[in-house]
C-alpha cells in the first residue's frame, strides 16, 4: 500500500461549525462510535459510547437533533450523516508523542438552528 503523506490537523480552539460526513466504530477499549466532521477541510471526530439511553450521550445527541429517545425504539447513527453543526474544541497535548492536537467535545455537538425539526 502506499501512502501520502499529509499536513497535521490544526484547528484553532473554541466554537466552530461543520458538517458530519461519517461515522466510524470502534471495539478498543470499549464500543465508541466516532462523528467524522468537516470543517473548513479538517477533519476531526467527536467519541461517544455506543449505548443508548434517554440520559447517555449518545441518547442526549439524538435528542438534540429532534429524534425520540424511547425505551424500546431504534435509532440509527446514519440520519446524523450530511447535518450541519456546531461544535467546540480544545487543544490536547498527545501523550504518546507530545504532538497537539485538537478534540471536539462531544457534547457540545448541535444541530444549527435552521435545522432542528420535531422528527415523528
């Protein structure tokens, strides 16, 4: 396989806005499923446990987005995926190499306003 090589992710700390262009999953060390958003040519994801509940993270972003969070009702990710949003990050320092990098925080990830709509 050959690879290309590309510039590290730079995103200025605080509120941005981007879409959501994918989803990711992901076993190690727990089940998370990833929000792949866009922004201004970044690319940066917001982590959430693959568990939903009316007061879990994942249940409070779907709420967010006009979806009922209902015992014993089914969700799918997939509706998430071309919504515009906002969002905020901060810069980390990496552990492994000392290298900064940005982290969206997950639960500021909204839906921008012209598009929340009820969803029945």
């Amino acid at each position: 396989m050959e690879y290309e090589v590309e510039e590290s992710v730079k995103l200025d700390e605080g509120t941005h806005e981007g879409v959501i262009t994918g989803i990711e999953y992901r076993n190690v060390p727990y089940k998370y499923v990833d929000l792949i958003i866009e922004c201004g040519g970044v690319k940066v994801k917001a982590s959430y446990p693959r568990f939903v509940a009316a007061d879990s993270r994942l249940g409070l972003l779907f709420a967010r987005f006009g979806f009922p969070v209902a015992v014993g009702g089914k969700l799918s990710d997939e509706v998430l995926v071309g919504r515009r949003v906002s969002f905020m990050s901060v810069n980390k320092v990496s552990k492994k190499n000392g290298k900064e990098y940005p982290e969206v925080l997950p639960d500021t990830v909204k839906p921008l306003q012209e598009q929340i709509q009820p969803i029945q």
